[in-house]
C-alpha cells in the first residue's frame, strides 16, 4: 500500500520511507552533522569572545561568520534532517516558509563574511604593519553588519513576498501537497541568487591568488635576508608576515572547503530553473547536505591549524573558564 506523511488526511504528500538500518544510517550522518555544526561553531564563538587575546577585529570577523554557521545548526539541519529521512515535513506551514528563508540568508551571510574575511587577510599580508591602523574594530563591525542586514533583508523580503514562485503557479499547486515543503524558484530569481553567490565568490578567487602570490615573494625575499644581516625591524617585520601568511593560508582552506560545498548546488539550482526543474530529488537532496555540512567544516579546519584554538577548547571542555582572570589566559605558544 501507498504511505502517506499524513494517514488520515485528503492531500497528503507520499512518503517513501528507508528500510530500518539505512534508515538508522541517514539520521546518524545527516544528525552528526548537525551537532558539530551546533557545538563546533559555539566553540569558536566563546573562544573568541571570552579570551582577550583574541580580541581583534579579524577575529570577530571569524566569531560572526561561527555563529551563521551555527544557526544553520540550529534552525535548518535538524528539521532538513527529519525531512530527508522520512520524506515529510512534519513542522507546519509557517515554518517551511521560515525554514527556507534561513536557508538562503545564513548561505548569504557566510559567503560575505568569508569575502570580507579574505579583503581583511589581503590587506594583512600585502602591509603587515599599518594592517592594524587598517582593517580596525569599527570596520569590522561595519563588514558583519552589512553581511547580515543584506542577508536577512534580501532573504526574507523575497521568499516572504512570494516573488520566488511568480510564473510557477501552476507547478506549485501541482506539486503542494500536505507535508511536502518544497522552495519553487523562478529563473529570474534563481539567477539573482547566482550572481549573489557569483560575486564574492569571484572576489575571493582574486584576492587569495593575490595573497598567495604576494607569500611566494616574501617568503623569496625572506630567504635572501636571511644571508645577509638583518636589522631587528627586519626580523620583527617578517616574523609579522609570516604569521599573517599562516592565518591566510588557513581561512584560504575555509574558502575552498565553502566553494567545493556549495558550487553544486547553485550550479544544479541554475540548471534546474532552465531545463525545467529535471533533478532527481535524491540528488537534490545529496547537494543540499553537502552544503549543510560546511557549517560543520570550518571549527574543524581551526582545530586542524589553529594551535590557540585547540589550547581553548581545552580550557573551554575542561572547565577552566569559568575560573577567575580565565580570560587573560595566554593562547600563543610564540
């Protein structure tokens, strides 16, 4: 017999279930997911913004960007979870539309955070000494607040008003059903979100070939320095450098992992806009959780590279923080 999301209701949606153990299996991947998301991105939050020596404009930069992936943790993947496994969307209308308005607006709001974040790395490693005087805490705060107002007002003004499904009337009435929550995309708005997503992505691209082309000469200019006598300035100078190459390189990493997560899926939603809507949902399904999973990606690739970040999660899972003048704790081992 045919199962239904909703036994006893006119309307409702099919449900193709899992057999027990695969089933098991999905809640288990797709539920991990979310807990890392959850609790990798909290750590990253309280690190920074309980030790003072992490007190630095870059870094809230980085504490913001944790806390977009968190509410994915949060908001989106356990109710994406639910609705991947049983095929039903089990949480009310009003909170379908919610759940992708929060969708499109975290996506948003790390791709421009990471965007801010690398034009931040550029200016540190192009000019490691006036980098302060620079990229400053107003200016940061200025960076996360346009990342979020753009994010949540181009999210929630467009999913809300409905604009998205304008000229989709027919193929939404086709396929609502109860227990289905489905985003229908027009092609006009699909290619708004790609050029959105397109931009910064592009800007990143430019800036870290930059950067990395900018440490390749430095790191030349270091290496015949260090036959010759160098002045204290010099040393300090490099040592500088170098440190800001490490860091760049690191959220270099962050930038890729978020690329390679979420380029599928953009491409698939361009292509899908056009051809018709002709994805498989299994597959639709298998891009959206790779996207969601770069939310849990980045506190591993700090705990990976960050020695200070490993140090205070320590002192954060152990309970030391919560000792008197924890805060001033030194993070560095230089």
């Amino acid at each position: 017999p045919v199962k239904l999301c909703y036994e006893n209701l006119n309307g409702s949606c099919v449900k193709t279930s899992y057999s027990p153990a695969p089933r098991v299996m999905l809640y288990l991947v797709f539920g991990s997911g979310a807990v890392l998301a959850v609790f990798g991105n909290l750590l990253v939050m309280i690190s920074i913004l309980h030790f003072k020596q992490l007190h630095s404009p870059a870094n809230f930069l980085i504490a913001s960007l944790a806390c977009a992936d968190f509410l994915v943790g949060v908001t989106v993947m356990p109710f994406s979870t639910v609705r991947s496994v049983e095929s039903c969307w089990y949480f009310g209308e009003i909170y379908c539309t919610f759940h992708s308005c929060f969708d499109e607006c975290f996506c948003y709001a790390s791709i421009l955070h990471l965007c801010f974040i690398s034009v931040d790395r550029f200016i540190a490693v192009t000019d490691p000494l006036m980098y302060p005087t620079k990229f400053t805490a107003s200016v940061s705060g200025v960076c996360i607040a346009f990342s979020w107002l753009l994010s949540i007002s181009y999210s929630f003004s467009l999913l809300c008003s409905g604009a998205n499904e304008t000229g989709l009337e027919k193929l939404v009435s086709a396929l609502s059903c109860v227990g289905g929550c489905q985003l229908a995309m027009n092609s006009k708005w699909v290619f708004v979100n790609f050029v959105l997503f397109f931009i910064p992505t592009f800007v990143m691209i430019i800036v870290y070939s930059k950067i990395f082309l900018i440490a390749k000469q430095q790191a030349r200019k270091m290496e015949s320095l260090s036959n010759k006598t160098e002045t204290s300035s010099d040393s300090y100078k490099d040592r500088v450098a170098k440190r800001e190459r490490k860091a760049a390189r690191t959220l270099g990493i962050a930038v890729i992992a978020f690329l390679i997560s979420w380029l599928p899926y953009f491409i698939d939603t361009v292509i899908d806009a056009f051809l018709g809507f002709i994805t498989p949902t299994y597959i639709y399904e298998i891009l959206v959780w790779f996207a969601y999973y770069n939310s849990a990606m980045n506190p591993l690739i700090y705990a990976f590279f960050y020695p200070w970040f490993r140090k205070a999660i320590k002192l954060i899972i152990t309970g030391k923080v919560l000792r008197e003048n924890s805060s001033t704790i030194n993070l560095f081992s230089d």
